[in-house]
C-alpha cells in the first residue's frame, strides 16, 4: 500500500465535500497551485484511488420509490449466476446490482413509481429464476445519510471532529421537472465533474441556463451533491456493511448519536421491513469493526439483539439517475 502523502489526502477530502469544485479553489484550500492539484489529480485517477466522479441524485424528489433485496443462491453453477446477474444489469428499474461476501450473496436495488411494478418485475423474476433463491429479503429504502470521508482516516493523525452530514437520499417532496432538466440529469449523473461549457453544447443551450438549472435543481433538493468514488482498498480499508437489530428499540437514536463520533463511519440507511439500524463503516480488517460493534453492545447492554456484517467487493451496475426518467 502506497501511503499518501498530507496534500494528496486533503485534496480528497476537498473532492469528497464537492467534486465539482475548480482546482484553482481547491488549491487555495490546500495550498497549492492550480496546476500541481490538477496534476496530482490526474495521478490519483491513473493509480485508482479515484475510480470515476457521480452526482448524488434524490430520486424521490423524482417521483421515484427505492426497494432493495437480498438474494441467497442455490443449486447454482458460475454460468447460471453470471446469466442472474446479467439479466438484474440489463433490467431498466435497476441501480444497484452487488456481489457480498457474508450473510447474503448478492444485493440488487431498484427504483419504482408505481408498486404494481414491483410486482410485475419481480413476478417475472421468479419465473426465470425461482429454482436458483433460496433466500429473498425485501425492504423499502427511504434514506441514506452519507458522511464526509475524514482526512486523516488513512493516517496516525488525531481524529478531525468535522463529521458533518452532506447527504439525504430519499423522503422528498415530488417537485417538478421538465426535459432540460432530465437532460442535464442525464449528462452529470456518471461524471460529475463535466464541465457546465460541455453540457451546455451538448443541449444546444447556454452556459448561464445550465448553471442556474443546475442551481435550481440543487436548491429543490434534487442534486444532493457532488461526489467521487474511491478504491478503500487502495488505502488498505474495506468498506462493511453492518446490520443491527434492537431489543429495546428507544436506544436507537441513542446509539446513532454515539456512533457519529466514530470516524469509521460512512453511511446511515433508513429502511422499512430490514434491520433496525444499518451502518456502513471503512475498517482494516473485521477485528477492527469487531471492535466498533463490540463497543456498541457494552455501551448500550440490554440494546442490543444482535448483529450481522458482510463485505461489498463488486459491483455489477452502479446507476445515479432511474432510466425510465431519462428515457
């Protein structure tokens, strides 16, 4: 593992709060050159730690439900869930489409309008592959709090406090929109640092009208914010996803409020018919989120029922924007 050096770890944390941000800016912040950050961005993207850059879309302003389940395989070959996991890809209601190791062996998320099509698209589902689950849970996915990568997660530096929350998905307010809109959606969703000059030639618009759509579109709530994906495992990290159920159900704000001073921490998922709490948490290794739940469990006794965790090493579809809306 490669160890980063101060500048390179602030230049992320810089892209973490906003990826769209100008180099010039961010070398103001971190005290550097426009062109230095600029070419030690370049060489974080060539060496992985940044793998692409995406736009936080809150689908639901869109209209748009999310659900999510988890499939358990069996009596299955390599071929047969290779062609499950291509026809999940391939689907237009999917986001999300993930290979776990753990508890469960592949999660997949979709967004809806409607519930009958749920129905319908799972009904399909189980006509293809019914034989190959042996188990299926479902829930409904309402939010997904998202923190600020800290800058010195990756070093032996004290812990930075500055945790604050920058991201919601789910649980808005339909709010209306119209094919420019859905066309600049459409054009940042994947790469979220296209400049406003190329979206505005790709639409045959101008660069004004783009930024104050853009604009508008982040004030309702519909961009919830610019982002880029990392390589944790770059770092030497993984990233855990762990579920949590309660015995006594008062404590679990409680325990959320303890757990944001974890620097660990990266996601808090709010669902409906799953696990009481979900938390993902950037670790070394399972004896150190080991040590983080079993932290838990002697701050909280008699909280606690149980716990289950499972590692998220691949993604098949990652989708920021439902394809029924830009189609």
């Amino acid at each position: 593992m490669e160890k980063l050096d101060l500048k390179d770890r602030k230049i992320l944390y810089e892209l973490d709060i906003d990826c769209r941000q100008s180099f010039r800016s961010i070398g103001r912040k971190v005290g550097l050159s426009k062109d230095v950050v600029a070419s030690r961005v370049k060489k974080l993207e060539k060496e992985g730690y940044i793998l692409y850059y995406f736009t936080s879309i809150d689908s639901s302003r869109l209209g748009y439900t999310s659900f999510r389940f988890y499939i358990n395989f069996k009596n299955t070959t390599k071929e047969i869930e290779e062609e499950i996991i291509d026809y999940f890809v391939k689907n237009k209601y999917v986001w999300i489409v993930q290979s776990l190791k753990g508890k469960y062996d592949l999660v997949v998320c979709i967004w809806i309008k409607e519930t009958i099509d749920f129905y319908k698209f799972w009904e399909k589902t189980l006509q293809k592959y019914h034989q190959y689950f042996e188990k299926q849970v479902f829930s409904v996915y309402f939010q997904h709090y998202t923190f600020k990568i800290n800058q010195n997660l990756f070093s032996d530096a004290k812990f930075n406090p500055d945790k604050r929350r920058y991201e919601i998905i789910g649980g808005g307010k339909v709010v209306n929109t119209d094919e420019i809109d859905k066309k600049i959606l459409q054009n940042l969703a994947n790469n979220a640092r296209m400049p406003t000059i190329d979206i505005a030639k790709n639409l045959g618009l101008s660069a004004t009208t783009v930024k104050n759509r853009m604009d508008r579109l982040t004030r309702i709530g519909v961009i919830q914010g610019f982002r880029y994906v990392g390589n944790f495992l770059k770092y030497g990290y993984k990233m855990y996803k762990t579920d949590i159920n309660l015995i006594d159900y008062s404590k679990k704000q409680p325990i959320i409020d303890y757990i944001l001073k974890n620097p660990h921490l990266l996601v808090i998922s709010k669902t409906a018919g799953y696990a009481d709490l979900e938390l993902d948490f950037v670790v070394k290794d399972e004896a150190e989120l080991h040590s983080i739940l079993d932290d838990l469990v002697n701050k909280f006794p008699n909280a606690i029922k149980n716990y289950d965790y499972y590692y998220e090493p691949k993604y098949h579809k990652v989708q920021y924007i439902p394809q029924e809306f830009i189609e």
